[in-house]
C-alpha cells in the first residue's frame, strides 16, 4: 500500500498555509477544508469506494524542521496501520517572529482489486516565537470527539515546558524518548516524581524502554535457569557499557540507567553510596559496585546500550558445581552490527554455550505503531522509572560535591 503524503485536502499546494499571523490559526477555516475533501472524494467515486477511517487522535511535537521531517516521514506507515487525525505541530520559540500556520494533507492508501481506498487527515502547525505556547490551545480545537488521544513528544524530555505540560493534560498516552535528553539525569528524576505523584490520568511509554525489551528478555532468561538464580543474590560486580549520548560524554545513557532501574526494582536491590560514575548496591546481604562505561566503539548509535556483564562471587552454587572458590559471569554485547545481542556465561570453569537473538526493535514507525496499540499504565515501566529516578538522584548529589 502507497499513501499520498503531499496532497493538499483542498487540492491545491500544501506549502501555502490556511492562515497566518500574529492572531493565531483559523480553526474553523481547517474544519471546512477537512469537509470540503470528504465531499470531493464522495463526488469523484461514486461507487463508495473511498472509508474515511480515524481509530484516534495523535499528537505530535517536534521543536525543529530536521526532527520534522523525521516525524512525517514516520507517519506514512504509522497511520496506514492506525487511522487517525494528525496534529503536526512544529514549535521554534526561538525566533523573533511571533507567527502561526497551517495546512492540511490526506494520507490515502491506494484501493486494491480486494480493498478499498482508506484515507486519514493530518493537520500542520507550525508556530514561532510567543506563538509556540498557543499550540496545545489550536491543538485542543481540533480534537475529535470520543477518540483516544496520544501524544509523541518527539524531542527533548521537558517535563516542566508549559507546551508539554497542557499538551499532555489533552493525551491518555504520552509516548517519550528517554535518550534524546540533554540532562538524563534531572529528566529522570523528574519523570520518576512525576510518576509516584501518581496525580495525571495519562500514562507514559518511552521509546528507551521499548529498545531495551530483548536485554531485558535475555536478562530475565539468566534468572529464569534455577542454577543461576542464587549467583543473583551474591554479585560481586555490574557493569554497563554504552556509546556516549548526544548531550556528551559526561553524561550516562539514558538506556543504561533504565535497564539499571528494571534490574534494581525486579530484584530489590539498595543502593547504598554513590560516585560520579559508580554506585555501591546491597542485595540479599551482599555489597556489589555498579560501573557506568561510556564506550569509544565507533559503529554505535548515541546512546545505544552496548554491553552488561554481571559477575558473582564465590559461594555456594544452588544446584551443585561450580566448586565454592569458583566466580560466575554473565555477559551480554550488542554485535558490530548492531542488529544482534549475544550472551557470554561463564559458570564457574565452564564456558556455556553463547545465546544470539535480535536486538533491533524496528524502525521509528514500528515503535511508535507498538505505542498506538498500548493502553493504560506499564506498571513494570514506572517501577523502573521510580527506582531508575532514585539511582539518578544519588548519582547527581554525588556529581555535586565532586568540585
């Protein structure tokens, strides 16, 4: 199935905007362009060929014309799975200019010798300057009744941003993304407070969490095998390795500290001291280190979570051998590639054979398809938040009082 990503609902260039100016959109103007396609469309085929089908209302945020073109491109296949009225909204509070603009594009599937031709909206909005704040304002209006509504915040985490706060107040779903955030740590902290106040109806999704669902998959596997499950609970070390994020290598992956708040939050770990780039962890009367390693591996993605290894110290193994003098490790790296996750145990002097699954959760569309079809609260994730927002809070004081 193709979809027509430049067609104007009116038929005319989508470049010209309905309207322009300091005083803000014609909502109104956009209602009728919308009905005015509607009718063309049921004039051209008159066989009723054309379903006009919208499942919800999406939201999406992006504050500069590169991400843009990232989120629209992304919306091809995103509503040819999940009709819905789009709300492109483009915010650039920077410029001088106070100004807002709209138009309107259709996204049309083409009809099928076994099916008909579907066909969904999207508005644009783009707003400059004081104009920025307006947005949720023209977004409100143009809502459609008794449908869900989501919001993909497709930029930096701003919890505190007046736009994200009453765009939000609108949305059921609020769909982040943990890793484009330029201060990981005070964005999860603020993120896990915000949770544990418990004070919204709308739930949140992260794009983080859903690229870390083979490590975590890999990882509960380890705990699943009865004879590994008591090295759990005498680790002598935890070690994350990832490709340094955008924001700069000072700054610790935002996948490598919420993969850190699954492990601490499944398994009831306690942190007990924090350094810059350290912690120290209690868990089942044993004291291990935490390390955080930013990697100098050229072939990965910012960000990108690249190897956990997890080793135990000696002890009394649940199921017999290894001998008492003998440490146990558990590896897992993300391959060259990139597109492969692959363990690496050693259990006691055995080297047992090497697991390899998939790690490429799938393109931008497909992540965000995944996010239209959740509903209600991922309690696992805001667990994971919560204790991930703790460990950050440590790491922060520790930063701190390091100068």
């Amino acid at each position: 199935m193709k979809t027509n990503t430049g067609q104007n609902l009116a038929g005319g260039d989508p470049a010209i905007p309905l309207a322009v100016g300091p005083a803000g959109i014609d909502v109104g103007a956009i209602e009728r362009e919308l009905n005015g396609f509607w009718e063309e469309l049921g004039k051209e085929d008159q066989q009723g060929g054309v379903i006009r089908s919208c499942v919800l209302n999406l939201l999406v945020y992006v504050d500069d014309r590169r991400l843009e073109r990232v989120a629209d491109e992304a919306l091809i296949d995103v509503t040819l799975r999940h009709p819905s009225r789009v709300l492109l909204m483009t915010g650039e509070a920077g410029a001088a200019q106070a100004a807002m603009a709209a138009h309107v594009i259709s996204r049309c599937t083409l009809p099928t010798g076994n099916s008909k031709q579907v066909c969904c909206e999207q508005v644009m909005l783009t707003a400059t300057g004081t104009q920025v704040n307006e947005l949720p304002s023209a977004a409100a209006s143009l809502l459609l009744s008794d449908l869900p509504v989501y919001l993909w915040w497709c930029a930096a985490p701003a919890f505190d941003n007046r736009v994200f706060r009453r765009l939000s107040d609108l949305a059921d779903r609020i769909v982040i993304d943990l890793g484009r955030s330029h201060a990981v740590l005070d964005d999860l902290i603020r993120l896990g407070g915000i949770i544990k106040a418990n004070s919204r109806r709308s739930s949140f999704s992260d794009l983080s969490w859903s690229r870390l669902t083979a490590w975590r998959k890999l990882l509960a596997g380890f705990y699943d095998v009865a004879e590994y499950r008591s090295l759990f609970g005498r680790l002598s070390s935890v070690r994350l390795v990832y490709a340094p994020p955008e924001a700069g290598r000072e700054q610790i992956a935002a996948d490598a500290l919420l993969l850190l708040g699954w492990l601490a939050s499944r398994l009831g770990w306690q942190l007990e001291s924090a350094g810059r780039s350290a912690l120290s962890v209690r868990s089942g009367g044993q004291t291990f280190a935490v390390l955080f390693e930013p990697s100098d591996r050229s072939d990965s993605k910012a960000g990108q979570l690249i190897g956990l290894s997890l080793e135990s110290a000696p002890g009394q193994i649940e199921a017999g051998p290894p001998p008492e003098s003998a440490c146990s490790a558990f590896h897992i790296s993300q391959s060259q590639e990139g597109e492969q996750l692959i363990t690496d145990i050693r259990f006691g002097e055995e080297q047992r054979t090497a697991h390899i699954c998939r790690s490429d959760p799938g393109d931008l569309s497909s992540a965000i398809g995944h996010e239209l079809e959740t509903q209600g609260h991922d309690r696992i994730y805001e667990q994971a938040v919560i204790a991930g927002g703790e460990i950050a809070d440590r790491l922060r004081q520790a930063d701190s009082t390091s100068f």
